[in-house]
C-alpha cells in the first residue's frame, strides 16, 4: 500500500489552485435585466434619481444603495457619479457625463 505523503498533497493542490483566469482584473458590465443595471438606468436619466426613488423602484434599503453606488458603480466600473442639493427632491444622484 503507498501512502501519499503530505508534501506530495500540498504540492498537488498548489498546482491546482495557481491556474489564473485571463479574465479575472476586467470590471464586467451588469447582465441586462439585473438590479445593479437598473440603477445605472436611473442614474442615467437627465434628471437622475434620488435615494427614496431608488428604494420604491428596486426594493432596496438605503444603505445597499449608497454601497451599490460607491463599491460596484464608482469602484469596480470606474463610473463618476454626482450628486446634488435639490430644493423639491433632496439629494439628487446622476452619472456624470
């Protein structure tokens, strides 16, 4: 009976796990029908979205959105957003052109 010793497993499996996906660094744009594409869709409109109009449309808490907006859009995408004061609306985030 041979047994395995253990350098001969953790070699094993450091050869399994160092194959690298070429792929793996490009930010991916967001499938179609996805909520993270939803709220570029509404970032993209002229006249932007607010945090309150972004809850109703995709059943988000306002934390996920503002997260959402930083991590995924500003970070990972490399997106610009803006916001601004609106005197009717509250803060008023839009992609910046």
């Amino acid at each position: 009976m041979s047994k395995t010793t253990r350098k001969q497993a953790t070699t094993k499996t450091v050869a399994r796990h160092t194959t690298s996906k070429p792929d793996a660094k490009k930010p991916k744009a967001p499938h179609a029908a996805s909520k993270q594409a939803k709220l570029i869709e509404m970032l993209k409109r002229p006249e932007g979205a607010t945090i309150v109009e972004i809850v109703k449309a995709l059943a988000w808490r306002s934390h996920t959105i503002r997260g959402a907006m930083s991590g995924a859009l500003k970070k990972k995408l490399g997106l610009k957003i803006e916001s601004e004061k609106v005197d009717d609306r509250g803060r008023v985030y839009r992609l910046a052109e």
